[in-house]
C-alpha cells in the first residue's frame, strides 16, 4: 500500500483542533505520527500517510484547506 510522509505546521490557532484525527476520518487514509513538536502557541508534526495515491493526495489537500501547512519530506512523492 503506498504511503508517503509530509511535515505539518500548524498555526497557533490550529493548534488545538482535531485535524489529523478528522482528516484520518475524511479520507480513506490511515495518519501515523513520526514525530511530533506541539506547543502553546505551535506545532509541527511528521506524518506518515498510507492509502491509495488519490486518497493521500485527497487528504493533504484536505489538511491544507483545514488551514495547516504541508510539505513533503521526501522526493519521492508516493512509496509502494
């Protein structure tokens, strides 16, 4: 199943919305936390998302449109 890994920022006034647990529940997506740096005022958080290539794309730009900020972290955009 591919899966691929982004590094998320959230905004502080993100920091304290559910937004993996919504986007896991959006989209047919399972979010698995890497590693992960949440504060007060911010946050930022690996994530590693597996499910069919469509369904990852779905959900980051899910996760964009919930306000928070998504980068890849490897090159290779989808890992079999």
């Amino acid at each position: 199943m591919p899966s691929m890994k982004v590094h998320v920022r959230f905004p502080e006034e993100k920091i304290k919305e559910p937004v993996i647990y919504q986007i896991g529940h959006e989209f047919k997506v399972v979010t698995n936390v890497r590693r992960a740096d949440v504060r007060e005022t911010t946050g930022w958080m690996d994530l590693e998302l597996t499910g069919e290539s469509a369904e990852i794309e779905r959900a980051i730009a899910g996760l964009r449109k919930k306000g928070v900020i998504v980068d890849p972290i490897e090159l290779d955009v989808v890992e079999g």
